[in-house]
C-alpha cells in the first residue's frame, strides 16, 4: 500500500468536492467520482471519452451498502457477495430509485462490486460512512487497453484527473467477472478471473452465458472493440511465423534469433497471463512495430476471460 493516510484523506476530500480521482483495485485502476453526484460522474464520460449510454460500476466499502443502491437483492446475491467480495466479481441487480441515470446508462439496473485492494477499501470507508459508493470505470481512454499501475493512468489521463492513489501494480490485472442477477437467472455478461463453476459451487446452479436474443442490460467492457493497442493486432496458432519485425506476445517460445522486433514470453498459466497482460500490450503498443502478433492461447475455461479481452482488443486495434 504506497497511498498515505494523508493521501487517503485528500481523495476522500476531492471526491466529496465532485473531483475525479484514480484508485487502484485488484483487477484494474478505476477513474472514480461519487457516484451519487451526477456532475461529478459526467466527468468521468468527459476525461474518458465514454458513451453516455455505457454504464459504471459502483464500488461499495461492504457489502451492506449494497441495499442503498439496489432494491431487489436476491438471496443468489447475498450468498455471492459473501463468498466473493471483496473480490472481483460485480453483481447487476434491480437498481434503486434514486440511483442516477448517468451511472446505469438509463437502465432500470446497476452494478456492484467491493474491491479487494488496501487502497481502495480505505478511499471508500474514508469517503463514505453511510453507504456511499464511487462510480469507477478503467481509468484510461474509452476503448484502450486498461491501466494496472499509477504510470498507466498518468500516460492515459494527465491532467484530467484530480489525483492518483498509487497502490502498486494491479493484482489480478484484468477486469471482474460481472454477473447479472436482474432477471431470475444468473448470466454471466462479462468473464473474469471468477468463472462460472466457482459461482456454481456457491448458489448451486450454473450461470449461462449471453445469448443474442437476449434482453441483457448493458454492462462495461462488453463492446466488441475494447482494451485495445493502436497498433494493428492479430492472433496466431504458429507464433514462429510471426514476421521478423512485428512486436510478439508469446508464451510456449522463447525469441528466435532471427526475429528482430520486441518479443514478450507471458506466462503459460492463466492467472499469470492475466496479471501482465495490460502490462504487455502497452508495451508492445508503445515499440513503433508495424503490427502486434500474439501467440493463441489454450481453449481451456480458465483461460476464458483473457480470451474476451484479446478478442475485443483485436478488433479494435489499428484505430487513431
């Protein structure tokens, strides 16, 4: 934890003043505003450059807080929470009357989560003793690859940001599972490191995915173009074709000789992968290469929500 209690105590402050601040969370740096404060929250849409109908997450100290903002709690989502907040999983409930548009994107839902991270925890208790929560999508520009460290929001953001609590680099490094419990079954609209054979086990029946004939409430990070290099990217099943002189993200090779660009070796196993997957991509991004060539990873379920985000990044890559 590199944030001092006087550095808690600022953003507490900047926040109830309406200021944007970036807070580290175990998943990913969030750009956070009361989420109470419309005003405040449209500054989040305005330094991100977000649609306003793309809905944030709330960030909650407890789970208690979570009766301030929805008004259907499902006992699934009791028995979630307590099995996996904090932690990095949101739940998408029925949202209470008083919650602004501006957070849910003028749906009738909204999303909760209670970060696992120090930093986090202490801004939100410090900010709030009655249940408040702190609006706070990725602290980047809308539709890039997400920041893990205080550097990436600084790179991204500048100035639009009141201050930035630095809490190290992200833990888990890619966004939380969000699972929907609006509609009488539960659906997993976005996978994360938190699969559904974990939630399974706890509310004894199996989330599904989305279907396109869905009515699914729209959530963060669901877009088809998201988290995504402006260097032209693809994947690749035989990484040692890549061209000589593309930027690579592999993990079963080691770097050929002959290859000349920048070549990264991630992890083989999921978790790790995840973790310096962000990391990665802006490294590659960031090395002028013609184009980014990373390596297909395994076709195992716990590789699913890398293989969301390597999708989304891939289809938005290559634009200004």
């Amino acid at each position: 934890m590199n944030a001092s209690p006087e550095d808690i105590a600022r953003a507490a402050a900047l926040l109830r003043a309406g200021e944007l601040v970036a807070l580290p969370t175990e998943t990913v740096y969030g750009l956070g505003a009361d989420a109470s404060n419309p005003q405040a929250v449209a500054k989040i849409f305005a330094a991100k450059g977000r649609p306003a109908d793309h809905p944030l997450i709330v960030h909650l100290a407890d789970a208690d807080s979570m009766i301030h903002w929805a008004r259907e709690i499902p006992k699934e989502a009791i028995a979630i929470a307590r099995a996996f907040w904090p932690g990095p999983l949101t739940l998408i409930l029925k949202k209470e009357a008083d919650v602004s548009d501006i957070v849910t994107g003028g749906q009738d839902t909204v999303g909760l989560r209670v970060p696992d991270h120090p930093v986090a925890l202490a801004l939100l208790r410090a900010f709030s003793s009655d249940g408040g929560g702190i609006a706070a999508p990725s602290a980047n520009r809308f539709g890039r690859i997400s920041p893990t460290t205080a550097q990436h929001v600084a790179d991204d953001l500048g100035d639009a940001v009141g201050m930035i609590l630095d809490g190290g680099a992200c833990q888990v490094g890619i966004e939380s599972t969000i699972l929907d419990l609006s509609r009488g079954e539960p659906v997993i609209l976005r996978p994360g490191m938190i699969g559904a054979d974990a939630i399974a086990a706890v509310i004894g029946r199996r989330p599904r995915l989305p279907q396109q004939t869905d009515d699914a409430p729209r959530v963060s990070g669901a877009l088809a173009a998201h988290y995504a290099p402006r260097t032209p990217m693809r994947m690749s099943s035989n990484i040692a074709m890549a061209p000589t002189d593309s930027a690579v993200l592999a993990f079963s090779l080691d770097k050929p000789a002959s290859h000349k660009g920048t070549w990264i070796k991630a992890s083989s196993e999921a978790a790790g992968y995840a973790h310096d997957l962000y990391a990665n991509l802006r490294a590659l991004d960031a090395c002028a290469a013609s184009n980014i060539v990373v390596e297909e990873i395994p076709a195992a379920s716990e590789w699913d929500a890398v293989r969301d985000r390597l999708g989304r990044a891939v289809t938005g890559s290559g634009s200004a």
